[in-house]
C-alpha cells in the first residue's frame, strides 16, 4: 500500500504543477499545455518534460524516506564533495528563495553541523 501511495504521489505532483501553470496562461487545450512545458523548462519544451520528471523523482523520494532524510543526504553529499558549512549557507543567502524558507534551511545546517 505504501508503494502505491508513493507512486501516486509520483504522478500527482507534477501532474498538479502541471495544471497551476496551465491555468495561469491564460490559454485552453493544446496550447496551454504547450505554454506551460515551455515555461517549466530552460530548453523549451523537451526541458519541460524534463523538469518535471525532475519533480516526479524528488517528490517519490519525499514520500518514500522524507524530507529530513533526503536533506541530511544531500547536505552529506555537498561535504563529500568538499563543500564547507559556510560555503553551503553562503549558496543558500544566494537562492531566489524566501527569507523564511532560507532560514529554515540555515537552522537545519546548523542542527546538523
């Protein structure tokens, strides 16, 4: 049952990413389909296919070990591959992300650290 479930999750999420970006064209049909792949990827609409086969296999391992998990694999990851603490929340400040998602990302550095 757990499998099924992650495999759902798999298909759902880029399918849901899929129909927010769709919706907010503005168009119908094929050519909100169209629009929506070309704005996902960076190589029109080939890198929006793959983009969001990128999600699928993130979001399947978000359901199958977690969020914690996979953030302490990828931070363990980084420090292999000879990045410091500070270069890593340098990176981070960096990111077009939001303050409150940065300083998240920052406690659970120094949590792990």
């Amino acid at each position: 049952m757990d499998k099924l479930i992650s495999k759902i999750v798999a298909f759902g999420v880029p399918g849901l990413v899929l129909l927010i970006i769709m919706s907010g064209t503005g168009l119908a049909g094929a050519a909100a389909i169209t629009t929506a792949l070309v704005f996902l990827g960076p190589f029109g609409i080939l890198g929006g296919i793959a983009t969001l086969g990128v999600i699928a296999l993130v979001s399947e391992g978000i359901a199958e070990f977690g969020m914690s998990a996979i953030f302490q694999g990828v931070v363990d990851e980084l420090y292999k591959k000879g990045e410091t603490k500070e270069s890593i929340l340098h990176k981070i400040e960096k990111y077009p992300i939001s303050k409150s998602l940065k300083r998240k990302l920052k406690e659970e550095i120094e949590k792990k650290s």
